[in-house]
C-alpha cells in the first residue's frame, strides 16, 4: 500500500486528504499540521452571538472548486449567497467616502449615465476612460503589473483611484509590483479577443443576466464549518501539533522528521508556505531552492468590531459591502468590510458586525502592535474615514505574520519553472495559496490535483 504524507492542514492540504481518502482507498496517507488546529488560515469564532471570521470569509463562485467541494460534504444547503441587493463599495476619495458607480466591475465602466455622474472621478478621467475602446490591444503573452495595464488601458486615475485599491486590495499587494498574468488572466484575454475592456465587459454582463448564482458564498456557521465538516470526515489521520522538521531521501521513498519521530512515505505533498517548503526541500531540490526562497510574504492583520445598532453617527449608512482605502489617502487601514451586510446571520438582530483590514505591503509594523492598540487604531480610523463613534460591545483580532503571498510581476512563470522542478523527483508534489491562486477555490484545486498526481 502507498504510504502519502502531507504536510500543513490549510485548505490545499485538507483538500489532498479529502481526495485521496475520497477516489483512493488503498492509500495509506497522513496530514501533518504543525499548530494545534486544522483549517490554516480559515479560522472563525462564534462570540456573543457574532460570527468573526479570523482569515477568508467567502470564496468566489466563477472558480467551481469551492462550491464543488461543498457539494460533495453534503454542505450545498448550508452554503449562504452574498448579499446581492447590496453589493456596493465605496471608495475613500479626498477623506470622503464616495460610492463605486452602478455598472462599474472591478475596475471597468459598463454603463455610461452613473459613470458619468459619478464623483469619483475628474473630467479628463473620464475621459480618458472613454478612450478604452480606441486603445490598440497588446498582442504579446508577457506579463505586467496591475498598475501598468490599468494605465495603459484606463488611465491613470483609474489605476489609483480603483485598480490599486480594489484589484490589489484582494491580494494586500502593491498595485506596481501585482503581476495581472497571475491574478486576472482574464483582462488580457478580453483584451486580446473584444480589442477593449469596455466592450468585453459589456458582452459578458448581457450573458451573466441569465445566471443567478451569487458572485460570492460562504456558509451558515462561517468558513470554519468547512473545516470542522473535512475535519469530522477525514478523522483522525489528520493530526495537529506535529511539526514536520525536516525531509531526507530513504532507500524505500522519504523520510520525515516528525516532532523528532522518524516516518517513512513513498509521497510527500508539501501544502506549506514557500519558505516552509524552501527550507524542507532545501538540499533535495537545488534548483528550485532560490525560487521557493525568494518568494515574498507580507504581514496582514483583521480587526473585526461588533456593535449595537443604530450607528446613529456614521457618515454612510451601512448599504454595500463596505469600503476600501487608496494609498494616496495614507490611512492606517487598507479596508473595511460591513460583515453583517455582505452576509446574513453574521450579527445578532440589532447589531452589526465590520471588520478591517490593517498591514500589507510597506505598512506591516502596525501588525505587531498589541490587541489594544489594534482596536483604537481601527476605531480612530474609522471615526476620522466614516464618523464611527459607537464603542463596540465585542471585539477580535487576528494576526497573520508572512501571511499573504506576493504575486510580482512574472511570478507564473516562475511558478511553472519551480513546480516542473519539484515534480521531476518521483515522490515529491507541492500545493498551496503561493503557486497559482491565493483564493479558497484555487487551493483546493491545487491540493486535489496534487493528491491526483499521487494516485497515478
Ligand atoms: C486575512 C485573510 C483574508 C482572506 N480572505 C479570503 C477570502 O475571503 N476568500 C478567499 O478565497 N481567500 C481568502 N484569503 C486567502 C486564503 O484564505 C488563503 O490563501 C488560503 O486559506 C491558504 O491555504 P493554504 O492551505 O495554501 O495555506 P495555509 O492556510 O497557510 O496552511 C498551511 C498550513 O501549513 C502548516 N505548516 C507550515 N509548516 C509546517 C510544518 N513544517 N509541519 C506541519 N505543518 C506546517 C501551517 O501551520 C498551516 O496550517 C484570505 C487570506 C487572509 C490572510
């Protein structure tokens, strides 16, 4: 019988448990997770009434593998669609918080009349943004940052004002450095096949009309229930707090270093951070060493507040998904999102949940900051961004040092190059939100394929 560990209990990791244990049975596999629960980055508490996610909160339908995993747990009825009669955003402009125009997806006008009535941008923005259809296509596959191909296609004041904030904002990225080949693959696609954006944008809102799933689900009980769901099924194979120390070849496969233990596989699935995979395939891999160890993380941290309605002060009532922070406003805070709005049963009747965003890129000091100080940072910027004086009945925070993945620009390439390298050893297979796709669905995706390759 095949003997499989995999190594890191998040989402990629859970997910190789649940396929291998899932379409083959006659594999002998462990999961070892080094911190004393399963689910990564996926963490959510239940307080007083409030469901705090500590890490995602929803996963995105367009990429099947989230809702497919669902489905297969027996989950499909407890999966809750977003909000969808209050998907907007707002954007902080001039310490106002103004309204993302009706039409607007990501980052590319679809409708010209609330478009043209927005604030948000100046006239010869608009402008410009107008001229997007004019704008000849780029022809070639080479990569560029988030902030270029917004320019190129839509301006400057579009890349600052919504492409940073919003297409960056997802990966606590730098727009400058955010590789658009890896992260939306999609807008050189239309580029490249309707010649601009705003025409391509257009074609697919008109076939979308006809679809009703929601863009984003989560579940009932909070991102946690998937876990706790996998965790009930996989059972006692996966195994918290033991800490994979270190991989050596063994005459008979590999051989781990388990919390000082010896145990020896014919697989490894490595469903780990890259510089925890760097250091365990240090020697076995030269060529991919440099590459895994290159790889940048930054520091993120949530903050979620809940309070007792009605926030009688605030310079927004609570109607969207809630707001998020350019750089050129030089907040302290990268977003806020209005939970309770976003998704149903977050908050007891009468309260209200949020939660914001602090860290990333340039700013990852102030995650180290006590629990204390993290809660009035946020509480003093959302009094001086959006008038919030309540003080709040429940708070949490949660830290997640080296916790977000950077895609710079060329970094699939990159990816294809170390993971071609790492599969050229028999035995050895690697998964996880730093190859191809931060979010849920990606990693899950990544963890099957992985457990695929083992069954083979
Ligand atoms: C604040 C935040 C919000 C997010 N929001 C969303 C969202 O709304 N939607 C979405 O789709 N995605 C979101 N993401 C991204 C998504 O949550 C992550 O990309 C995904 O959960 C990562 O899963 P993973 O399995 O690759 O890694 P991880 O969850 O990091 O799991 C790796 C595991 O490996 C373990 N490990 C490491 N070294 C060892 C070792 N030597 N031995 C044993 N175990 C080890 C770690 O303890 C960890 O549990 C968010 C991320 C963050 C941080």
């Amino acid at each position: 019988m095949k003997r499989v560990a995999i190594i890191g209990g998040g989402m990629a990791g859970l997910a190789a448990a649940s396929e291998l244990s899932r379409k083959t049975p006659g594999i002998d596999w462990q999961l070892y997770e080094r911190s004393d629960r399963l689910g990564g980055k996926i963490v959510t508490e239940q307080i007083d009434g409030f469901t705090i996610e500590g890490g995602p909160d929803s996963f995105i339908t367009q990429k099947p593998w989230g809702l497919a995993l669902c489905r297969e747990l027996g989950l499909e009825s407890e999966c809750i669609p977003c909000n969808s009669a209050a998907q907007k955003v707002y954007i902080l402009v001039k310490g106002r918080l103004c309204p993302m125009p009706d039409g607007f997806r990501l980052t590319v006008p679809t409708r010209i009349a609330p478009f043209l009535r927005s604030p948000l941008f100046s006239w010869p923005a608009k402008l410009r943004m107008g001229l997007e259809p004019f704008i000849p296509a780029r022809a070639d596959d080479e990569d560029e940052s988030i902030s270029a191909f917004i320019t190129r296609r839509l301006g400057k004041e579009a890349a600052d004002k919504i492409g940073g904030p919003l297409m960056a904002g997802i990966y606590v990225a730098d727009p400058e450095r955010l590789s658009l080949m890896s992260t939306f693959p999609m807008f050189r696609a239309m580029e490249r096949k309707h010649g601009s954006l705003i025409r391509a944008m257009r074609a697919s809102a008109k076939q979308n009309k006809k679809t009703e799933t929601p863009m984003f689900m989560s579940l009932r009980k909070g991102m946690g229930q998937l876990v706790q769901t996998l965790t009930d099924r996989l059972g006692d194979r996966c195994q918290t707090g033991q800490v994979v120390e270190q991989i050596t070849r063994a005459s008979d496969g590999w051989s781990l270093t388990v919390n000082g233990a010896t145990r020896t596989v014919d697989d490894v699935i490595l469903a780990t951070p890259l510089f925890e995979t760097g250091r365990l395939l240090g020697g076995l891999v030269p060529t991919a060493r440099d590459t895994l160890n290159a790889m940048r993380y930054v520091s993120t941290a949530t903050v979620s507040l809940g309070f007792r309605l009605p926030l009688a002060e605030v310079s927004q009532p609570m109607n969207g998904f809630g707001f998020v922070i350019p750089r050129s406003e030089q907040r302290r805070i990268l977003a806020c999102t209005w939970s309770s709005v976003k998704f149903a049963e977050r908050a007891p009747a009468d309260h209200a949940l949020l939660r914001a965003f602090v860290g990333g890129e340039g700013r990852e000091e102030l995650v180290d900051l006590d629990d204390d100080a993290l809660v009035q940072l946020v509480r003093d910027e959302l009094r001086e961004t959006w008038g919030l004086t309540a003080d709040p009945i429940v708070h949490r925070v949660f830290r997640w040092p080296r916790g977000n993945p950077q895609y710079d620009v060329g970094h699939a390439a990159r990816m294809r190059q170390l993971i071609d390298e790492v599969q050229a050893v028999p035995g050895l297979h690697v998964a996880g939100s730093g190859y191809n796709g931060i979010g849920l669905p990606d990693c899950i995706r990544s963890g099957r394929e992985a457990a695929t390759r083992v069954g083979e």
